[in-house]
C-alpha cells in the first residue's frame, strides 16, 4: 500500500512538472474579488473573469435568499485553462467528464473553460460550498446536495425529463442510496443520476414547500443529522423518502403518461390553428363587404 502510494505521488508530481513546462499552468495566478469569493486565474482567461464576476455576484444572493444562510465564508475559485490543468489541480480525483468540483472544508473551488455551461457550473460549485456552511459542516446526502445544487444553478432541462423517462422505460432508476456512487459511473449514468437528484428535491419541496429546502438545512445544522432533519421537516427517514419518491418518478415520467401530455399539446396547437383559420375566413368576408360597399359608394 505505502509503495502504491508513493508511485502514485511520483506520477502526480511528474505530471504538474510537465503540465508546467508546457503553458500557462505556470504562470503566476492573478486574483479578483466578487463578494466573499477570490478569483484566481491566469493573464489569458482575464476575459472570463469580467463575465463572471456579476455571475458570482449574483449568485451569491440568489443562494443565501433561497437557503435562508448568510453570505458564503470567503472561497477561493481557481478557472482552470483546460481539463488538463483542472485534472491536475483536482490530483485526477474528478471523472473525466467533470466540468467542476468543490472541496468545501478547504472553501476552494476548481472549473475549467473548455465548457458551454460554465455560468451554471460555477453556481452549482457555489451552491455546494454555501450548503456546506449552512449545514455546519453536518455530513448531507449526494442526492440533496447535488440536486439542489442543480436547482440553484438553473439547471434543469427537457434533457432531464427524457432521462427520467427513459429509466422508467426501462426500469433502472437508481435508489437515492445508490446516486452516492454519482462520481463512480460513467457519464450516461451519473447524468442519470444528477437528473434523479433533482427530481427528488423538487419532490420534497412538493411535499413540504417553498421554504423545505432552508428547514431541512437548518434542522441538519442543529441536530447534526440529516436523517432526524428529514423526519422533523416531512415525516420520513431516508429510505421511507426513497422509496415514495421513486414511486413518484415512476408516475410522474412514465412514457405513457409523457405522450398523453403531448397529444393534449398537440390537440391545443390544432385547435388554435383551426380557430385562427375560422377567425381569418370571416375577417377576409368582412373586408370583401367593406370594399363592396365602398365601391357601390362611389
């Protein structure tokens, strides 16, 4: 085990050496403040500071006023060239599908610009940092920090839904207990998985309201348990909430259920259409008669 782990410290720090010798890893990192977060990036990507500064900024708000927390302990925020330097910066502990990462204890966070999605990676990466605090360091389940990490970035899309639908289709969602493995499966799954996360806080906001999200948190942080947190606020342990919500998803993503909706849109779309040739038939007669008359006028 201790040569195992030697060889893997050569490999890493010969990795930084060559990352170095190549561009801009080795440049000095520059610093620019939003609020209580630090910036750090290098003379290249000074453009990518300027858009995101009023992106942090915002979220910063945005997440204390939905959390009900104050503002985030200062955090460092590392933009990172490309996934290379940001797999060297993360010591390769983040799939090769990451676009981001957070270690909270240490208030650091790592994203690197090779993405389209950057605005929402750097929320989300926010997000996990304030619920963190706001837990007062209480361990949190993947699915709740994840899932409402993706809630306060924005981040759900039709794409969510067709994953939802296609796990129900073909029986393979994941218990809640499951998506802790998230950052083991490859990225069809963990996208999967991500999309379940979200569905199940969207689901416990259905059960216990707008404001559920803040109590829970505020009740983990008191009683430095997320289980008794989940029983004070909605009346469930963890598995008892597991089980209700994969029933909801089995409902409320069912294939079926999903192509009635879109018969029902559908219908709508002809129906309007069917009205506005109704509606532009009898106006062109009333404008044939406006002329007629007109004409028989003069």
């Amino acid at each position: 085990m201790r040569a195992a782990a030697a060889n893997s410290r050569v490999v890493y720090i010969t990795a930084v050496l060559v990352a170095c010798s190549a561009s801009a890893f080795c440049q000095e990192w520059q610093v620019e403040t939003a609020g209580s977060v630090r910036i750090h990036f290098t003379s290249r990507n000074a453009a990518a500071v300027e858009a995101l500064r009023p992106v942090v900024t915002e979220a910063l708000d945005h997440i204390a006023q939905e959390l009900r927390t104050g503002q985030l302990d200062s955090t460092d925020l590392y933009l990172a060239a490309d996934r290379q330097v940001f797999h060297i910066l993360t010591g390769g502990r983040i799939p090769e599908w990451g676009s981001g990462c957070a270690f909270p204890a240490r208030g650091q966070i790592y994203v690197h610009l090779e993405q389209s999605e950057l605005r929402q990676t750097v929320v989300h990466e926010l997000a996990h940092i304030a619920l963190y605090q706001g837990a007062r360091q209480a361990p949190l389940p993947r699915w709740f920090n994840e899932g409402l990490s993706m809630w306060l970035a924005r981040e759900w899309e039709f794409r969510q839904s067709l994953d939802l639908s296609l796990s129900v289709l073909l029986d393979r969602t994941h218990s809640l207990a499951e998506v802790e493995e998230l950052l083991a499966y490859p990225e069809v799954e963990a996208r999967r998985a991500y999309s379940e996360s979200l569905s199940a806080v969207l689901f416990l906001q259905e059960l216990g309201g707008r404001l559920i999200w803040a109590e829970v948190l505020r009740e983990t942080a008191a009683t430095g348990s997320f289980e008794l947190a989940l029983v004070e606020t909605v009346g469930m342990t963890r598995g008892e909430f597991s089980q209700v919500w994969r029933q909801h998803v089995r409902d409320e993503f069912n294939p079926l259920s999903l192509l009635a909706d879109f018969s029902l849109i559908w219908m709508s779309i002809v129906g309007l259409a069917i009205v506005a040739y109704i509606f532009t038939k009898y106006r062109g007669r009333q404008l044939a008669r406006s002329w007629e008359q007109e004409g028989e006028g003069d």
